[in-house]
C-alpha cells in the first residue's frame, strides 16, 4: 500500500467497483466495533439508490474486497447505503442532487443563507431566497446542508387531509 491511507487505498480500490454499478462513491469508513470492524461504504446517484442498488453494490465490494487484503485477515462488517440527510454539500453533484430541497449554505464572509435549490451546475448554485433568485459560486461556499422539512415544497399543493 505505500504511504497511502488505509482509507485512501479503499477509496481507489472501491472507486471503479461502485462506478461499475452506475453509482458514485461518496465516503469509506473503517470503525472498530468490538472484536470486529465496521465498513461503511457511502454510495450515491442522480435520483438515489434503491435498496436493489445498495444489494448489487454490496456484492460487488465484497468480492473486490476478497479479492484485495485491504481489511487484512481479521473479521469485518460490510455496510452499504446512501448518504444521509445530514451529510454536507460539497461537491456540485451533491448540490445537483438537493434540487427543490431546502438548504442552509455557510459562505466564506461567515454570513448563513437559507434558500431552496433551484438549479446547481459545475460553477456554483441557484437558490431561492425568500422568493428571490440568488447565484453562489461554490468558491464562495464552505458548506451547506439541507434542512430538514416535514412538508415538502413538492406536497404544498397536494392533498390537505
């Protein structure tokens, strides 16, 4: 392995695996959980990941990983599944993929902006605030994070029973 990380040796190995799957590898963690360790691998795609997405892919790292001594010899969990609420926004994709969502987005003048995702593209994002359009440029960003809703902007003109 070099001087590379275990996680960055994991991240190169499972790279192409996940890619193979039509999914992006979003995030690999290695925890120990008592006499064993715990792998999460992070997938994710335009329009998400079915639990028969996260089945395939599971198989798939499996075997690249018998394949491989990254986990060496001693007993480990493998866990699959798609990033969650909570995770930041970082890359344009995961901008791309909050549209119509809620975020707050942390800019680098320290100031916070709460807007809904209108459009994201390789260069920055289009957000909705309090009705008006407001254009970011990832490199004026450091973080964002989608807000939890319990009505989503797509249900406000839905059913009211």
């Amino acid at each position: 392995m070099g001087s590379a990380s275990p996680r960055d040796h994991l991240m190169k190995l499972l790279e192409p695996v996940v890619a193979a799957e039509g999914l992006d590898l979003e995030d690999v963690t290695v925890t120990q959980a008592g006499k064993r360790k715990l792998l999460r691998v992070i997938v994710d795609r335009d329009g998400g990941v079915s639990l028969d997405d996260v089945a395939d892919v599971s198989q798939a790292v499996s075997a690249a990983l018998d394949e491989d001594d990254a986990m060496g010899q001693a007993a480990y969990t493998l866990e699959v599944s798609s990033p969650g609420v909570d995770r930041p926004l970082t890359e344009p994709r995961h901008w791309r993929r909050a549209a119509k969502r809620l975020v707050k987005a942390e800019l680098r003048d320290g100031t916070v902006i709460e807007g809904r995702v209108l459009a994201a593209d390789d260069s920055g994002v289009d957000l909705d605030v309090e009705g008006a359009g407001r254009r970011l440029d990832y490199q004026d960003l450091t973080l964002g994070r989608v807000q939890v809703e319990f009505r989503r902007f797509d249900d406000v003109d839905g059913d009211e029973g």
